[in-house]
C-alpha cells in the first residue's frame, strides 16, 4: 500500500467521524473547515482561503453564502 492511500484512509475515517456530530449543529464538514481557518487567521483574503481549506474560489463563494 502506498503511502498516498494510507493518508486518503485516514482522512476519510476523520471525515466520518466529525460528519454526525456537525451535522447535529446544521454545520457541513467544508464550513467546518472554513470556520477553522477563519478562527486560525482572521481576515484572510478569499483566494487564499480557499487554498487553505482545498476549494477553489467559486466553490467557497457556495460555502459562505450557506453560510
């Protein structure tokens, strides 16, 4: 097994694991993870936000506006 597959398992498994309880608070896991680097560095410009959390720019427009 590569090394590749090992870390897409383990974050798959992480993914699962956070999607109930989010979802009990109305919260997707890609807000998650806007909301966690927007609490890391406030401010940040979208582009590079969207770079942070692995979406691009039209993607993360959808995000927020859910938001």
């Amino acid at each position: 097994m590569h090394l590749a597959d090992l870390i897409a398992g383990v974050n798959r498994k992480i993914e699962q694991a956070l999607e109930g309880p989010l979802k009990a608070h109305g919260v997707s896991l890609e807000q998650y993870r806007v909301f966690k680097a927007l609490a890391a560095r406030s401010g940040i410009p979208m582009g590079d936000l969207a770079a942070q959390v692995f979406v691009d720019s039209p993607t993360l427009t959808k995000i927020i506006d859910k938001m």
